[in-house]
C-alpha cells in the first residue's frame, strides 16, 4: 500500500505470504525489477519497478534490517553479558569511549553479511591483505569506465524505438539494465584478458558509481610472470625513499 501507483491492483506484493509456491522476498523483488510492459504510445518497454528509486531502496532496506535482525540474535546468543543488559546500562557503557570501540568491534564482525556496512568492507580488507600475504603484491593497478554514451549496444538495450534520441535520460530510465550490461562486459573482460591473455595469478576489483550514477571498476592484478616487475619497483622504491631522505637532512 506504500506503492499505490505500483501496485493499483493490489497484486503481485513480494511481502504476501499467498503464492502457492513460496517464494522469499529477495527472489520477489528481483523478478519485479525484470517485469516489463510495453507502452502502446512509444512502443518502449517500461520497468516501472526497477525505475522508481523509492521502490528499490525500500525493498534494500528491508532486505538488511532482516539481514540485520538475524546478525543480532545471532551476536546476542554468544555475547550473553551483552544481552543481559538494559537500556540504560547500554547508554552508561557507550558514554565510555574505550568500551564503547570494544562492543563496536565485536558487533561489526557480526556485520560483515550486510553489503556497504563497516563490518562488510573490514572483512573484503581482511581477505585481501591475506591475498598479499599469500601470493605476494599485486603487478598492475587497473581502471575500466563506462563510456555509456558512445555503446550502440547499450543504447539498444535501452531503448527499442529508434527515434528515441536521449540517450541520456533512458539510461536513468533503466539502471538495472546499465549495470547489468557494464558487468557483463566487466565479466568478459576478466575471463578473456585477464585471465587468459594475461594469465594472471589471481585479481580482484570492486565496482564504484560516479556521481551521475554510472559504474566503473578499480582493480588490480597479480601477473604469474611479474618477477621482474616486482625487482624494478622495489629499486624504484628504494630511490624514492633515498631521495626524500636527502630531502629531509
């Protein structure tokens, strides 16, 4: 009922448990951000739902406060001094700036399964420091953008009547079908480049969004032949140093 303009029938609510096949929410909200219908009008397919930036982000938010209901029962059970406490004792303890940080950090492990927050990103680190540990500094650092305004595929996918000429305003029309077609990209990318051209040791990037709402990826690769280049940036490095050091007397 949040959504009237959504949902004017009343109909395909992900949240009613009424489906003769249960089916849970995430899996509801994703198949209404694939529904489509085409406009008579302009013979343009509209996803209404995966338009609507309110839409989304509720159902974001519903998806981690669940997400974050069951890290906390499951934080509370094995942390029974902490679930002994009233609210006020909470209060008293977070005035403590020490004992505060201490109950933040054992909170934040329990975190790590909700997407964006400190806990998740603490544990993306984790593992990534292990892999420099592991398998030695990484050989390159890369960047790929979106050049959304100059991809004919992209504006097919966009758009189905040829004369549709903003470009611009069908890409904010349909994120959902930018970030899917820039991961495909970024996927091929990975699996033809850098894996078997560059037969790289291992890789790992993260996907970021500029202020216009469109993705880029930075990244960086371990090369299984780099030896060479790892001996040449520790000399790099090494004059780096001395020359400030001169500097600094």
């Amino acid at each position: 009922m949040a959504f009237p303009y959504l949902f004017p029938d009343g109909l395909g609510d992900p949240t009613v448990k009424t489906r003769d096949v249960n089916v849970n929410f995430s899996d509801g909200v994703l198949h209404l951000l694939k529904f489509a219908e085409k406009e008579s009008e302009t013979n343009e397919y509209v996803y209404r739902f995966a338009a609507d930036s309110r839409f989304v982000f509720a159902c974001l938010n519903m998806i981690q406060r669940h997400k974050l209901l069951t890290t906390t029962n499951v934080f509370l059970e094995r942390n029974q001094d902490e679930s002994k406490l009233t609210f006020d004792e909470v209060k008293d303890k977070m005035k403590d700036k020490e004992q505060m940080l201490k109950i933040m950090k054992r909170m934040s492990a329990y975190s790590k399964s909700i997407r964006g927050s400190a806990g998740f990103w603490y544990n993306i680190r984790k593992n990534v420091d292990a892999l420099f540990e592991q398998k030695g500094c990484p050989t390159l650092f890369f960047t790929l953008s979106f050049a959304d305004s100059h991809l004919p595929d992209l504006k097919r996918l966009v758009s189905t009547n040829p004369g549709v000429s903003n470009h611009f305003i069908q890409t904010l029309k349909n994120p959902h079908l930018v970030d899917w077609y820039f991961l495909e990209r970024v996927e091929k990318y990975v699996k033809y480049w850098i894996q078997n051209i560059l037969n790289a040791d291992w890789y790992w990037f993260r996907v970021e969004y500029q202020h216009r709402g469109f993705p880029h990826v930075h990244g960086f690769i371990k090369m299984s032949n780099d030896v060479f280049i790892q001996e040449l940036a520790k000399t790099g490095l090494k004059g780096r140093l001395a020359k400030k050091s001169q500097r600094n007397r």
